[in-house]
C-alpha cells in the first residue's frame, strides 16, 4: 500500500453524486450534487472534474471507493458497475462501503447505524469494539429492532434516529463528517486487504412488480 494512497470515493444510492478525493488522511475534495434522476449520464464528467481540479487523472489513483448501499436499487447499480468498471480499466481495487459503515465512521463506543427503509421500516446495523452485527432490515417498532447487550448505552446515528430513541431511550448522535467523506477512509482503510470486488447491498426486494406475461419462449 502506498505511504498516502489517493483514492477517489463516490456514491449514487440516494437521490444525488456524491465524491470525494482523498490523498493520505486529507480530503481534498467532497462534492454532492443533488439529483432525483439522471446520475448515470452525471456521474462520470463529475469524477473527472473533480481529478482535474487537482490536476489528476485516473492513472494517478491508487483505488476507487463506492458505495454499496443500502438506498435506492437503480442508484446502487450505477455507482457499482462504474466502481467495477474503473478497477478492471486501472487495474487497481475497488472498494465497497456501506452507508451503514459510513454513518458509525468515526465514533466509539456502540453505535447504531439507521437508515429510512420506507414504509415504517429501517436498515439498522449495531456497531461496538467487538464484534459486529449483520445489516438488517426491521420494522420501526421496539419489538423490531436488533437487541444489544444490556447496559450498553447505544448511540443511534441515521435519518430515523430519533423515531428509534423514542422507541429505546438510546441517545441520538450525528455523523462525525459527511457520508461521502467517511466511505472515503474506510475505502483508504481497507486498501491493503482487499480482494473482492464490490457488490451491491440489498436489505429489501425490488418494488417493481413481476411482469404478468410468459416469458418469450428462446429459439436456438
């Protein structure tokens, strides 16, 4: 691993771009460029901009970060696929990131990452000195959600945290820094180790409904 590896990080699971070019522990650049659609034509001419504000090009990068999800199934496609694209072109790694990860990014002690599933659902994932649990997906309610070892004194980060503390008395707790920004780290952090490529992260089914009509009959 180089002694400050640059990585470019960036994200399309939500309704946005995000990236970030880190060099070392520094940020040089974070950009999130709000959008309900079209992040498949936005994403790459954002990536270059942000390479050539600094005055580098893909071959100066020593990975890629993207993140996984959970969000917004198509978004996750898009930012994966062009994760996976850039490794092979490069040939250098690319490395996947939860949201869930980059909302506990940066705190201690045990942390509850949160995210709105929709339809009184969370993507919830405890996280703690010792080992972690799994992503899951649960519904809002105190019966629901994953229990913790007693006296553990949670801090829940995320966009439902405080219906989840109304629900637990766990205190409620922001992000150290932006999301873009801390999948950036962990990507930076994982460097040395990794050796799959990225993949999706799934916590609930498609909403599209299975198509009615039989599926045309393949001729050889």
């Amino acid at each position: 691993m180089p002694p400050k590896p640059t990585l470019l990080a960036f994200d399309t699971s939500a309704a946005h771009c995000a990236a970030a070019l880190l060099s070392g522990d520094q940020i040089l650049t974070s950009r999130i460029d709000e959008m309900a659609k079209g992040q498949a034509e936005h994403l790459m001419p954002m990536l270059n901009e942000v390479l050539a504000e600094h005055g580098l090009g893909w071959g100066d990068l020593d990975a890629v970060g993207v993140g996984v999800g959970p969000g917004n199934f198509t978004g996750i496609r898009i930012s994966v696929s062009a994760a996976r694209g850039l490794a092979l072109a490069m040939n250098k790694p690319a490395i996947g990131v939860s949201n869930l990860e980059a909302l506990a990014y940066g705190q201690t002690g045990m942390r509850v990452a949160c995210m709105d599933a929709r339809r009184d659902r969370a993507y919830v994932q405890a996280f703690c000195t010792g080992p972690e649990t799994g992503p899951t997906q649960c519904d809002l309610t105190a019966e629901g959600l994953p229990t913790l070892p007693a006296r553990s004194e949670p801090v829940v980060i995320g966009d439902v945290a405080k219906q989840i503390a109304a629900l637990t008395q766990w205190r409620v707790g922001v992000p150290a820094m932006p999301l873009i920004n801390a999948m950036a780290h962990i990507a930076a952090s994982r460097l040395p180790s990794t050796t799959t490529s990225p993949a999706p992260l799934y916590l609930r089914a498609a909403d599209a409904a299975p198509a009615r009509d039989t599926a045309p009959r393949i001729v050889p």
